[in-house]
C-alpha cells in the first residue's frame, strides 16, 4: 500500500464517513430524533465536504491509490481524475440538499426502524462514492452491486405493500441483467492480459469486432441502470414506490452514475471510436427522450410523472454522449468537447433540477397523503415554501432561460449546429435530424412542467382534506433551499462551470488545453460561429425591464385592486371539479402521439344510467418484449425443471453418467 | 461600442413598444377592410389600453402572486425579445448577451408563465386555454428552432442581428432552403400569436379560444399589459421574419450611421404595412380550423422546416 | 454562402419547388388537386428544361421541353380532367397511414435518397448535378403516394408523377436522354393512359365503385 495522494485520501474518509454515520443508526434503532436531527444533516455536511473537495482537485493532476484490501492479486485501485471529480460533487452537492431535506421529512418511521434507514441511506451514497472512484473492475463491480442491493433495500422501506415489493424485485432484477452486460464488458475488454485494472484495460488495444462488443455490453449495462428505452421499465416503478429523498437521490444521482460508466468505457478505456457506436447511442438516446416525455405527460400521478421525465433527461444525456462519439470518431475535436460537456453540465443540472422536484412532491405527499394528481390542487397557498422552489425546479426542466436547464440545452444545440461537416455519408444529413427530436422532447418538457404545477399547487384545491396541509419544516426549507440555489447558480454562472468542466476532455484526450470558452460574464464557445450567451447580462435587462413595469405602472396608475369571485364568463356554480385533471391536460399529447401508447379505453354510452370513463396507459415495451420474454424463460425453466423427478434412482443415474464422461474425457 | 449603438438599442425598443398597438391596428383595418366592413380608427388598441390602465383592477379571491406577478414577468420578457430582434439596424450590442436560441427561450418563457397563471384561477377556461396554448407551443417551437438553425448554418452565426447582417450585406442569391423555412416560419406566426386560422383573435367563443381564454380572469392594468404584450410579439415575430427573410433596409454593420438609420425607419415601416396586409389577407382567406386540425398544421410547419434543412445541406452545402 | 451563376440557382430553386410538390402531393387528398398539382410538377420540368437548353443551346432540349408542354402540361391533365368528371370520382377516402406518419416517411426517404445519391453526385460531370437527389427523392416519394391510396385515380397520378421525376433525374445526369428514347416514352405513357383509362370503366361497371380494395376480392379461395 503505498502513500495516498492529499485529495484522495480526503474523500476516501469523507466516503468513510458516511459509513460510520450509517452504522452510528444502529446503536439506537428505534430513536428517531437522533437519526434525524442528528445523523441526517451530519450526512449532508460530509456531503457538501466532498462537493468541496472534488471541485477544488479537479485542477490538480490524476491521483492514483492501491489499497491493501481486495483480491490476493488485485488490490483494490482508486483514481481520482476530472472526470470523476465532476460526478463526485455532482454526488456531494446533491446529496448535500437531499439530506438536508430528508433530515425533516423522516417523522416517522416508514415501515422501517429509523436506524436502519440511516444505515441503508449513508452506505448507498458511500457506495455510490465508491464506484466513482474504483479504478479496476473488481472494485468497481463490488460498489456497483452495493449501490443495487441498498437501493433495493431503500426502494422496498415500505415492504408490507405488495406493488412496492414486486417494483423492487423488477428494479433489482434488471439492475443484475445491467450488471451482466458491465461484468462481460470488463472481461472483453481486458484484451487477454487477464489483468482487470483499468490501466490494463486502457493500454490492451482490441481488434475493432471485440471493442464494438465491449462497448455494446457497456451500453447495453450502464444504459439498463440509467433507464435507457428499452431497459427503463423498472424507473416508473422503483421511483414512486421508494421514500421521496431516496427517488430524489436514485433519480438524480444514480442514475448519472451510470453515465459516468459509459462516458468512462468509452472515452477513456476504450479508443478510437467506431463510426457507428455514437449513432447506437444517440438513436437510442432519442428514442428514450421522446419516448420518456410523452409517457410522462400521459401520467395520473406525480412521481411517475417524474420518473418519466427522468427518462427523458437520461435520453437526452446518451443523446449528447453519441454526439461526442461520432464527433470523436470523425477527429472533429472541438465539436466532440463541447457535445461532451454539454453532457457533464446536463448531468450535474438534472441532478439539481430533479432532486429538488422530487423532494418537492416529498413535501406534498407528506403533507397531503395524496400521489395522484387528481386529488391535488391549489397547494401553492397552503404551502408557499414548498411552491416557490419547486417552481424554480419545474422552470429549470423546462429549459427557461437564465435558469442551469437551458445553459446544457444551449450547448448541446451548439454541438449539433457542427453535425453537418461529419465527412460521413448519411450522417451529416441524420444528425440535423437528432436537432429536431431534442428540440421537440425539450419543448414537450415544458408542457409537462405545466402540467404537473399547474395540477399540483395552482388552482383550487380538488379534494376538502387538503385545506389541512401543512408547510414544510425548517430543515426541509433548507433543502429545498440548498437545490433551487443550486438551479440558479448553474443557470447563472456557466463560464466559471465550464472551465472546470473542460478539464475533463482535456483529461481524455479530445480537446487541447488552453481552450478558452469567452469571458466570465459571456459564453462563447464556438470558435468559428458567432454565437454567445450571457445570462447574467440576460437576467439584470430581463429583470429591469419587470421592475420597471411594475415601478411605472404602479405610480402613475394608482387604482385598487379589489378581490371578489372569479369572472369565468359569469357562470355562478363554480367548484373545483370543473378545472383541468391531469388526464385532460394530458389529452392532447395522447391523441397526437398515440402509437406510442398501448391504450385502452372504456366510453359511457349514451344509455348509461351510472357512466363512467376509463382509460388505461400501458407500455408497449413492456407487453410487446418483457411479458413474452418472461413467459419463454419460464417456459424453459419449468422444462428444465423435468430433471428434479424426484426419484433416487434418477439422480444416481446422473451422477453416474457424470462419472462416466469424465472419465472418458480423461482418457 | 460606440454611443451609436446604444442608442440604436435603446430606439429599437422604444419603437418596438411604442408602434406594436399601431402594427395591431393596421392588421385590423385590413381585416376590416376585406371583410367590407368600416374600418375601426388606427389608435384604437392604444385607446384601449388607456382605458384599461386606469381602471380598478378585480382579481379572483383565491388567485396567488404568480397571478399577480405574471402579466408583468411576460410583459418584461417580450421587451426583451424586442431588444434582440434587428428592426432597424443590426448593430445590437445585448444580442451578445442573447442569441436566437435565447429568444426562442425568452418566448418560451412568457408563454410558460401565461399558462401557469391561466392556471393559478382554477376555472374551466383557463386550465382549457393553457392546455391549448402549451400544445400549440409545443409544436412551434421545435419548428421555430429549425428555422433559425437553417438561417444560421447559411449565415454561420446564432446571433439574430448577425444572421439578419449577412444576409443583407452578401450578394443577392436564392436560397430554396429559406423558401421552404419561410412557409414554415409563416404557419408558425399564425400559430404563436393566435391569428386565424388558429386561433380567431376577436373571437367571443370561449370554447374555441385558446389565447384569450387564458386571458378571462385579468383586467385593469393586468390585461392592458397582457393585450400590449401580445401586440408586441407580432411585432418581434414579424420583425424576425422580416430578419431572415427581408433583411435589406436595415443599416447594418457596415454602415451604421445617422442617415442610414434615417433611411432605416421609413424602410421598416413599408415593410409592416406590407407585412400587415399580407397578414390580413392570410386571415381572411382561410378559415379557422378545428383545435385537433391545428397539430397538423403545426407538423406540416415542423416538416416544411425539416425539408428546408435537408435541401440547404443538399443544394448548398 | 452560394456562389453559383444565377441560372444554376434558378435551377436549383427549381428542384427544390418540385421536391416540395411531390410532398404536396403526397398529402392531398382532393384528387382534382392532385391533378393539378401534377399539371405543375410538368411545368416546371419544362421549365428547367428550356433554361438548361438555353444554357448548355442543346437544340433537341428546347424540342424536348415542348412534347413536355405538349403532353404532360395541357393533354394529360385534360384527359386526367374529362375522366374524373365522367367517373365522378372527386376525393379519395382515407390512405393507409395517417397523414402525419406517412409525411414522417416521406421525409426518412428523403433523406435515404439525399445520401444514396451524394457518391453519384460527386462523380457527375454536369452542372445540374445535385438535382439527382431530388430526383430518386421524387420517385420514391411518388411510389410511396401510389402505395397509400386507396382509389385508382391518384394511383395513376402517382405513377405519372414518378415519371416526371425520372425525366427531371435524366436530366439533370446527363443533359436529357436521346430523342428516340424519349419519344417512346411518350408514347408508351400515352398508350398507358388510354388503357387504363378503358380499365377505369371496366372497373366501375364491375365493383360500382373505383376503391381498389374491391380488387382484393379477386382472389383464389373466392
């Protein structure tokens, strides 16, 4: 075990850290002050540490540390390069809010003893930690499968329901098919060496067949735990049945850590990119962008509504990784960093964007009991704390400028603008098409922001239990707080971001060092294209220009404004069922999208005494590939189960043709 | 910059503000004319707001400050897009700070925070329109953002006022590909600014309205703001059109003095009328379409523009 | 930014307007539009040819653009007209796909044929070389319009149409074919049309009606 490196020792005991505050639950279980108030903000203060920490080494050169723990000849490898770094304070940071927040929202225990989500909570972010850092792939495959099996644990706190079971079981199960495709990936790529380092693995120089297999299995593994279409299945399950802080943290901070996977096997052990491995990832990246955000505008309730959209933010993420590639492959260098970090900037906002809306609805839940959409209403009067951050978060998604959403959709817009001088045949012409579908999901993410705050907190409330609903508490205010400044600052100061950010491809090799991005009021990327962004410029005019309307308004027009009965074109009997539900506003993404939905629908008719309409959303992924392929598996499996006859004799006949192979083999 | 500039900026905006009512009220005469109808008088939009302004404004018992806030936050952000849209010189100092795609997002903007308030009141209508007016939005704005990637792949720039320079400063060439984006570019007029045949703007109708059902709920100062904001996105989007698709008149960078400014002004104001009419005459001649027929307008747009990127990258790449 | 001479851009602003009439036809449903719409695809294939043969003073291109008026601007329409008004068939019923996704099609052929031709067009010696592309483009485009139709009428239409596009692509290859070949051609579409014109009635006086689904009833098990 030789010296460890000044920063990678920091954050492998911050890491440390975080397991022993786990472990410190468990001294008193049941105890739920100490969890709390005590053990949870603790968390989020080792979380902002590392936050700290990564940002500031990303200026230093890689650090490389082998631990004495591990296998008799392979010792556990950390590394701690820009490119983890960047996903380690997106972990910090993010992690940082959610605890903050989940300090104030565990009242009381969930089905679960308090100390033993403390336990489950700290080791999946340590986990999570962990794979950031692995630097060979034993280590890595070890925090990989920690970080499934607590989240399972997490996802399953209220075990007693049978439909969070089952969303478990289907979570887990495709996270092990994910992490088949990872394992076979490592042993394709450590190219006959038989060492599973990653320097190995980065200094074995395949023949191009077997790195387009290692990459297919590493996209097909990172892309089931990121919730590529058609792995996604398990996200609208596994993220409403889980605790609100824990979806906040698998939907915006696991999920990005198997992008860090891919970005790392691509660009970094893998060379010289085929020509067509970006196109793979960016169709499918597409694919689940718009797949993702349809879906989502269909939803009845909120955090699967939510759950979608992060599928639509994950496609997008693949979208603009495929994009470096196929730049990469092409030797379009200065494209290829900016496509790249375009998709570190996405990565780091969703992570905000996300947690603090599901967090947000963490909040409504806990106050009103209420997930589905059509029981909500009118919160943004009960619950202003609550409200005002998530409306931020909600414009973040959307993409409204001068908020962080729009700073990675403006980049990756930029990126594309270079796509037609790839000297490929038909991909100069496909790829101006890929500007059409993000352009289309990141206007469809607007509607669906509406949607679901204008259904939550706008409007009357549509059920009499919710004039109950309380505010959020003062811990939970505080991150809310913590993510919706986060949303800003990103959206405000995306020069300071991105010469960080740069850092990484200058690390993988794409971009030479010393490129320059504008100046630190001013975006401006692009070296031969007149094309520049300043947000801060943006928000003072934009900002000036309303506070002069209202100045000027306000004194030279001074009238009252008197309250009384909405207008509503004078019709009198107005109550809170006549306001749009969440299936009406999702009306017309239904009817024009509906291939992309397994619908059925059941019409009153017009002899009905007792009418009632139901329609039914179903995945066609789902009943066209997992319902056959489970049912052939289980087909296969019950005629393998014709060998447990159960006799004997039987099995002695086995074991003795056994006997008898081998030993003829022997001969 | 010079104190040229600045003042070009802050003129640009000033006439924006000042002449979108009068723009409103030439397109109405037109219809009016057309439609064998007297002609209302031109000042008639600013008679209007005047005479909102100074009213005692009503708002719903249970409407939150978004409500409150919001016909100014969209009023604001429409001056902005104003400041970056090249009407009379394309030497615009804040399009730095903002490019097209900015823009695209400024409009963005103001249309979110319409359909969140129209939402805020809870009544049938409004949740109605804004549900209407995010999908017509949806789908214009994809096309909207092809348009301008068309405009600047030919032009090399994303920054409005530089595609709107090059463009009129190169020598004369036919671009088939901004033919193609200009048909989108007028579906998606139509469509955003809820004129006909999308939208009937003096429509009485409120199951058939889209952006005035979003509008039921305001009045006072709150509606004179929402009324001068949407006469002042026609004007940006007529200005932007007029940008892309007839960009000569406008003094440019070459030449961004005093005279060529003073040409500039009547030059702009030819090209509205121009535009008004034409406008006018595209309300009259079609009829409005049912909501469920608008998608497919919009996607024939979408299309058009799609088209007109692939022929740029064919015929002239 | 272009940089050609001006008659090439109108040559190219040409192509590109008979790109989008094929699309335009490709979503009409009106069948006397259609032919209307295929009364100014030939047009402007007249047109192009007389500004190429002003161009290249190719004289059996100016004799070409006039069998092209001739036939295929004022005769073919004529008779497309006179039909549809003795066989009353004035719209066409619902296509096969919706409108939207067959566009969705048309414009994924669109690109397929852009990047099909892109290797002939840098290997091309003429001047008009790109409108090859537009070219295969179109008569994709029209056999997808004849795919999704469903009366017999806008079938032929579409047929006529991907004729215009192989004399467009002919043209902008190789400066137009030789005269015999296009002769024969013409006469060959106008003995098409006659023939089937006969057929239409034949048709009618069979199903009473010109929807090619009653076709499918001409099968074995029947």
């Amino acid at each position: 075990m030789n010296a460890a490196p000044a920063s990678m020792l920091l954050l492998v005991s911050l890491l440390g850290l975080w397991v022993v505050i786990g472990f410190l639950g468990l001294i008193r279980p049941t105890n739920l002050r100490l969890v709390a108030h005590i053990l949870f903000p603790l968390g989020a203060a080792v979380g902002a540490a590392i936050a700290a920490a990564a940002a500031f080494s990303m200026g230093s050169p890689t650090e490389q540390w082998v631990l004495g723990v591990g296998l008799p000849d392979l010792p556990a490898h950390l590394r701690l390069d820009p490119l983890a770094s960047v996903f380690l304070f997106l972990l910090g940071a993010a992690s940082a809010g959610i605890s903050l927040f989940a300090a104030g929202y565990f009242r009381r225990g969930e089905g679960a003893l308090p100390g033993l989500l403390c336990l489950q909570y700290h080791l999946f972010l340590a986990a999570m930690g962990a794979v950031l850092l692995a630097d060979d792939a034993y280590s890595f495959m070890v925090a990989w499968e920690s970080m499934a099996l607590t989240s399972y644990f997490l996802v399953t706190t209220q075990h007693r329901i049978p439909e969070i079971r089952q969303a478990g079981f289907l979570y887990l199960l495709i996270a092990h098919l994910g992490a088949i495709g990872i394992l076979l990936s490592f042993g394709v790529m450590q190219g006959g060496s038989w060492q599973f380092t990653f320097d190995a693995m980065r200094a074995a120089d395949l023949p191009p067949g077997w790195a387009s297999a290692a990459f297919l299995l590493a996209l097909l593994g990172f892309g089931a735990k990121a919730g590529l279409v058609p792995m996604h299945v398990w996200l609208p399950e596994a993220h409403p049945a889980a605790p609100s802080p824990v979806s906040a943290l698998m939907s915006g901070v696991m999920l990005k850590t198997a992008v860090y996977g891919a970005l790392r096997v691509s660009f970094d052990l893998l060379e010289d990119p085929l020509w067509w491995w970006g196109l793979v990832a960016m169709g499918l990246g597409l694919f689940s962008a718009l797949y993702g955000v349809v879906f989502a505008a269909a939803q009845t309730d909120m955090k699967r509504l939510l759950a979608f959209s992060s599928i639509e933010n994950v496609g997008l993420l693949f979208t603009g990784f495929g994009l470096a590639l196929t730049f990469q492959s092409a030797g379009m260098s200065a494209p290829a960093g900016l496509a790249l970090i375009a998709v570190l900037y996405h990565a780091v906002n969703h992570a905000f964007m996300k947690g603090l809306l599901f967090v947000g609805t963490g909040a409504v839940l806990h106050a009103t009991g209420q997930r589905n959409l059509g029981r909500l209403g009118g919160l943004i009067h009960r619950m202003p704390w609550v409200a005002w951050p998530t409306l931020v978060g909600a414009l973040a998604i959307a993409g409204l400028p001068p908020l962080n959403g729009f700073v990675s959709e403006w980049l990756l817009l930029q990126a594309f603008l270079s796509a037609h001088e790839v000297p490929r045949l038909f991909l100069n012409m496909l790829l101006p098409l890929g500007t059409a579908v993000v352009a289309l999901a990141a206007a469809l993410a607007g509607y669906v922001m509406v949607k679901f705050f204008g259904v939550v907190f706008l409007g009357r409330p549509r059920e009499a239990t919710l004039k109950d609903a309380h505010d959020a508490g003062w811990r939970e205010r505080l991150g809310l707080l913590w993510l919706a400044a986060g949303c800003v600052l990103f959206g405000l100061l995306p020069n300071q971001a991105i010469s960080l950010l740069a850092l990484v491809p200058v690390q993988l090799g794409i971009l030479e060092p010393g490129a320059t991005f504008g100046r630190w009021w001013l975006l401006d990327p692009v070296a031969g294209r007149q094309a520049s962004y300043a947000p801060l410029v943006f928000l003072v005019i934009v900002l000036s220009c309303v506070v002069a309307t209202i100045f000027v308004v306000s004194r030279v027009y001074r009238r009252r404004i008197r309250r009384g009965a909405p207008w509503d074109c004078g019709f009198v009997r107005l109550d809170s069922r006549m306001q749009d539900t969440a299936e009406g506003f999702g009306q017309p993404i239904r009817h024009i999208f509906e291939p992309f939905f397994g619908m059925r629908r059941e019409l009153p008719r017009p002899t009905d005494l007792a009418p009632h309409y139901r329609v039914e959303i179903s995945d066609r992924i789902w009943n066209g590939v997992y319902v056959p392929t489970a049912a052939l598996v289980q087909r296969l499996a019950l005629s393998v189960a014709q060998l447990q006859q159960g006799r004997i004799s039987t099995y002695l006949v086995y074991s003795l043709v056994t006997l008898l192979v081998l030993l003829g083999f022997a001969l | 910059m010079s104190g040229l500039t600045w003042l070009i900026q802050v003129i640009e905006v000033l006439v924006a503000l000042l002449a979108a009512p009068l723009f409103a009220g030439w397109i109405a005469q037109c219809r009016a004319v057309l439609q064998n109808r007297t002609p209302p008088s031109i000042w008639v939009p600013y008679r209007n707001i005047r005479k909102l302004l100074i009213k005692e404004a009503v708002l719903a018992e249970h409407a939150s400050p978004l409500f409150r806030i919001a016909p100014y936050i969209v009023f604001g952000t429409m001056i902005c897009a104003a400041a970056i849209v090249p009407s009379m010189g394309t030497n615009l100092p804040f399009s730095n700070a903002a490019d097209a795609i900015a823009l695209v997002g400024l409009l963005a903007t103001a249309r979110v925070f319409m359909a969140l308030a129209a939402m805020d009141v809870g009544t049938a209508f409004g949740t109605l329109g804004a549900r209407r007016e995010m999908m017509v939005g949806f789908l214009a704005e994809p096309a909207l953002l092809i348009v301008i990637f068309v405009a600047s792949l030919i032009s090399q720039s994303t920054a409005l006022p530089t595609i709107a320079d090059r463009l009129a400063t190169e020598s004369f060439a036919l671009y088939p590909s901004l033919a193609f984006t200009a048909v989108a570019f007028a579906l998606v007029l139509l469509a955003e600014n809820a004129r006909l045949p999308v939208d009937n703007p003096a429509t009485h109708l409120e199951l058939t309205m889209i952006h005035e059902a979003m509008l039921l709920e305001y009045s006072a100062r709150h509606l004179a703001l929402m009324e001068w904001s949407a006469a002042l996105k026609l004007f940006n989007y007529a200005c932007i059109g007029m940008a892309l698709f007839v960009p000569w008149g406008a003094a440019t960078t070459e030449m961004p003095t005093a005279p060529a400014l003073m040409v500039a002004i009547p030059i702009l104001a030819l090209k509205l009328l121009v535009s008004g009419a034409v406008l006018a005459v595209a309300e009259t001649a079609f009829a409005k379409l049912r909501v469920f027929r608008v998608p497919e307008l919009l996607a024939t747009a979408f299309l058009l523009a799609v088209l007109g990127l692939l022929v740029h990258l064919l015929l002239e790449g | 930014m272009s940089t050609l001479p001006l008659d090439l851009q109108v040559l190219n602003a040409i192509a590109a307007l008979f790109l989008l009439l094929a699309f335009a036809m490709l979503s009409q449903r009106r069948v006397v539009t259609l032919v209307k719409l295929l009364a100014m695809q030939a047009a402007l294939l007249c047109a192009a040819t007389l500004l190429l043969a002003w161009r290249t003073g190719e004289t059996h291109l100016y004799l070409s653009a006039l069998l092209t008026l001739l036939l295929k601007v004022l005769f073919l329409p004529w008779l497309l007209n006179r039909l549809i008004r003795r066989l009353g068939v004035y719209w066409d019923s619902e296509p096969l796909l919706q409108i939207s996704g067959t566009m969705l099609v048309g414009l994924l052929i669109v690109i397929f044929s852009f990047g099909l031709a892109q290797p002939i067009v840098a290997l091309a010696s003429t001047a008009t070389r790109s409108g090859i592309a537009i070219a295969i483009a179109v008569v994709l485009l029209s056999f997808l319009t004849m795919i999704t139709r469903r009366k017999a009428m806008s079938q032929v239409v579409g047929f006529l149409s991907m004729e215009n596009g192989l004399f467009f692509g002919a043209m902008s290859a190789t400066y137009g074919m030789p005269m015999i070949v296009e002769l024969g051609v013409a006469l060959d579409v106008l003995v098409a049309m006659l023939v089937l014109g006969v057929f239409f009635f034949q048709i009618r006086e069979q199903f009473d009606s010109l929807d090619l689904h009653h076709l499918e009833s001409l099968r074995e098990d029947q």
